[in-house]
C-alpha cells in the first residue's frame, strides 16, 4: 500500500511540474537595423550588400538572383513577436529591387 502511495505522488508530481517548462527565446535569421537596410540602394554589388546586411537568410541556388533576409522572434509560447522579410533581387551582380517587409506565414 505504501509503495502504490508513493507512486501516486510522484505521478501527480510528475504530471502538475511538466506544464511549468521554461521555454526560452527563440530568434532565427537575421536581425537587420533599419539604417543598414536603408543605405542599400539600386545599382550596389553583392558584395556591398554582403558587407551592409551581413550573409542572407536564403541564397537559394536556384534563385541565383534574389537573396532573403528573413527574421523572427518569439518570446516563449506566445505568437512570434517580431517578424521581417526582405528581398534583394539582382541582375548580374548588381542590385535592381529591393522588397522590404514582406508578410511572413502567421503561424510562425
């Protein structure tokens, strides 16, 4: 009988502690300030770019001319608190549009 006792509490132990995980931030990608992202302009090589904006999210090969800063932040359980997506599309090597903010998926 002590024995069931004692496993009873561990159980019900067990069971109130796991809903009080911590669950720490979660960042991913990169984090652009706004002054970095406005010296970008029309016509700046990639390498430019690379320097000002650091290296992109997403260079997809078969992309070769758009790269992808893309960027989230979320606080624990809550939805994500900061999001942003920029695009930087390219002719050769040089700069032709720059797309900022771009809505990123909700369930993120």
């Amino acid at each position: 009988m002590r024995h069931r006792l004692t496993l009873f509490v561990v159980v019900v132990f067990t069971l109130l502690s796991s809903g009080c995980v911590y669950q720490a931030a979660l960042s991913q990608g990169n984090l652009l300030d706004q002054e970095d992202i406005d010296q970008v302009e029309v016509g700046m090589t990639r390498g430019q770019v690379r320097f000002l904006l650091g290296t992109p999210m997403i260079d997809d090969p078969f992309h070769e001319n758009r790269w992808d800063y893309v960027y989230f932040l979320r606080v624990g359980r809550d939805e994500a608190a900061l999001k942003r997506w920029i695009s930087i599309y390219y002719d050769g090597d040089n700069v032709t549009e720059i797309v900022e903010d771009q809505e990123l998926r909700a369930d993120l």
